[in-house]
C-alpha cells in the first residue's frame, strides 16, 4: 500500500491491485495546527455517532468526515445516498446579556431630575395653601366668638383674658374748628397707659367684661348739641392669640417660646351707627329737613316722617365689622393676610364706665342691650 504524500492521493485495492481513481481526502482535526507526534500516537475516542470515522495507515489514525468515508467505501457513492448531511459546528462567543448604555442612562437620569424639580418646586406652594387654609380656618372660628360676643353684650366670657393679649385704642376729637389732638390708651392683663402714663389702678382686661366693653366701642361718638357735627373718633385694635388650633398652645400653657410661636393675630373693631352724618350710610341731611315745605303740605309731613325713622335707625341700628390681619410675628410685624367680617346689630349701645372711674374717653366702656330700643330725641 502506497503511503500518503499529500492531502490528494490515489487508493490501491487490496483485492484487484488495480489503482482506483484519485479520491479527495480530507484529513481533519479538531486542533488549528497539524499534530504533533505524541498527539497522533494516543488512541482515539470512541465515537458512536456517524460524523465521525478513524482511519489507520501504518500505525497513524486519522479521522475522516462523512463525506470522505463515502469517496473511501464508495467508488461513486453521493454522500446524499450512503450518510446523512452532517450538521455544522459554528463556534460562538460565551453567552452575553442585555443591558442599558451609558447614554440611555443618561437620559433616564435627566428625565428623573427633571420631574424632581417640578415636585420640589410645588412642594412650597402646596404647603403654603395649607397653610393659609389653616389660618383662615382658625380665624373663621374666632370670628363667630366676637361677633357674638359684641352684638350680645356678653359679660361672662372671661375666658378671652388667656387669648387678648392687649388693646390699644387711638382717639381724637373733631369739633371742626382747630385741629384735632390724637391720643392713645393701652390696656394690658397688668395695666393700662394713658398717653404714655401708667394707670396701674385701672385694669379693664382682668375679666370678660372689660374686654367686650371696650371691642364695643363705636367708631365715632357724637358729642354736644343736636345740630353739631362734633364727635370722637375711636380706632380699636386688639392682639389675639387664636382660641382655636393646636391644643398645646391653649391655656394652661404659660410657656413665653411657645406662646410666642402660636398663631396670633390683630383684631380692628369697627361699630358705626347706620345712617348719618356719621354713619355707614351717608345721605344729605336737607332730605330730612320738613323746613323746606309749608307746614300744611304732604311733603312736610312725609319729610317730617322720614326724618324720625331715620333718626331711630341711626340710634339703634350699627353696622359691626371686624377685619382680621395676621400673621402676628413675634417682632411685632403683621403678615399680608386680611379677612373681614361684617353684620348688623341692633339695640341700644349703653355707655357705661367701671365702678369708681372718671366717665371719660379712657375709662368708657359700650355693650349692646339688643332687646332695648330708645326713641331718638
């Protein structure tokens, strides 16, 4: 038998001598190189499978593919008729997962910081509606006591000594002839101030009493003969703690840091007579005046008529209006809300004063007796 020289050789029979024609042989490893000595003289696996088939020549093993053993025991065999079609061995990479780049990372992380903006930037503004709606709330409440309290002439709430913390009345008189002379009183839980001096005697704001009595005080009061427009102006403004809210900021709470943080607020009064010269409904006082007319005529006596009507309503029908600003801030200073409440009471407004003090402008005090009525003079 003729030794292989070159991967194309030519196969003796062993039967006929004869030499076949030249068959294509294709010696393959499973290495990139040819083997070495060592490595061609080991056995060879056993393989049952058909893909693969050892070959011997002089001692050596080589392994032919099935297409070859089909040129080796078939002379004209098609490899389609003698073996199946072998499947073919692609090598690939180890096994990679799926992930995001760095640039959708990016993106994810632009598009996240951008919601957080928009949220942190709402944040403020929703709290501060909270907010709002609280103090609105909170005063809503204490509105409702006061307006009671001064259309009522209520004299037993002596609760509000825990919640006004002071009131400061600032008046002057206009008599039309020289410029008014303004003053201020002070009244305190402690103590009062006239002008800047001390009335340590006079303390209205002990009891509840005194606290209404001077919220009650109207705007204007008229003074002199019927004729004169002379009167006295009355400005009333009180410091509130809120008497609704958190519990732990109410009485018996004496703590000067908390009360100092609790909600308070400045309460203005304003109580004015219904129709004029000096009330909320100003009109010519000619249309009152029977003068104008004979005595004997219908327009005298429907002048004259009105006239006394009108004269009843001014002296027993006050528009009441109370307008709230707050925040109060420790320094003193008043935040931008505002809110107004405003109802109509009617009744004599009795002038009176405290046992054993003078009957003037810083020792007065008003309530309401709403089911008295007197007849204008």
């Amino acid at each position: 038998m003729k030794t292989f020289r070159s991967a194309e050789c030519g196969v003796r029979s062993a039967e006929s001598g004869m030499r076949t024609a030249p068959e294509v042989l294709r010696f393959t490893s499973h290495a990139l190189f040819p083997l070495t000595l060592r490595e061609r003289e080991k056995p060879a696996p056993r393989s049952d499978t058909p893909s693969a088939q050892s070959v011997h020549q002089r001692g050596r093993q080589f392994t032919l593919s099935p297409g070859e053993r089909v040129g080796v025991r078939g002379k004209f065999a098609s490899e389609s008729q003698t073996a199946p079609k072998p499947a073919l061995h692609i090598d690939k990479p180890p096994h990679s997962r799926s992930a995001f780049t760095m640039i959708e990372i990016a993106i994810c992380l632009a598009v996240i910081g951008f919601a957080l903006a928009a949220i942190v930037g709402v944040l403020p503004l929703g709290m501060n509606v909270q907010r709002e709606n609280r103090e609105e709330t909170v005063i809503g409440q204490d509105a409702s006591v006061f307006l009671d309290a001064i259309r009522h002439g209520e004299r037993g709430l002596d609760d509000l000594t825990n919640y006004v913390v002071a009131i400061t009345n600032s008046w002057a008189i206009y008599t039309g002839f020289k410029k008014p002379s303004f003053h201020t009183n002070i009244y305190t839980y402690t103590g009062s101030w006239f002008d800047g001096s001390s009335q340590p005697d006079y303390r209205p704001m002990t009891n509840g009493l005194g606290i209404v009595g001077l919220l009650s005080t109207p705007r204007f009061v008229p003074f002199g003969s019927t004729n004169s427009l002379f009167f006295r102006s009355n400005y009333i403004v009180a410091s509130v703690r809120s008497m609704s809210g958190d519990a732990s900021e109410k009485f018996p709470q004496n703590n000067p840091d908390v009360q100092a943080l609790a909600f308070s607020y400045r309460l203005i009064t304003e109580l004015a007579p219904y129709g004029a010269p000096y009330g909320t409904n100003y009109y010519d006082l000619s249309w009152i005046d029977p003068s104008r007319f004979p005595t004997n005529s219908v327009q005298y006596t429907n002048t004259l008529n009105y006239g006394n009507i009108v004269r009843v309503m001014r002296t027993n029908l006050y528009d009441l209006r109370l307008i709230f600003r707050y925040p109060q801030l420790p320094n003193g200073n008043v935040g931008s809300g505002r809110l107004v409440f405003r109802t109509s009471t009617s009744g004599h407004l009795l002038e009176t004063n405290l046992f054993g003090f003078p009957s003037d402008p810083p020792h007065l005090l008003y309530f309401f007796e709403p089911r008295n009525y007197v007849k204008a003079q």
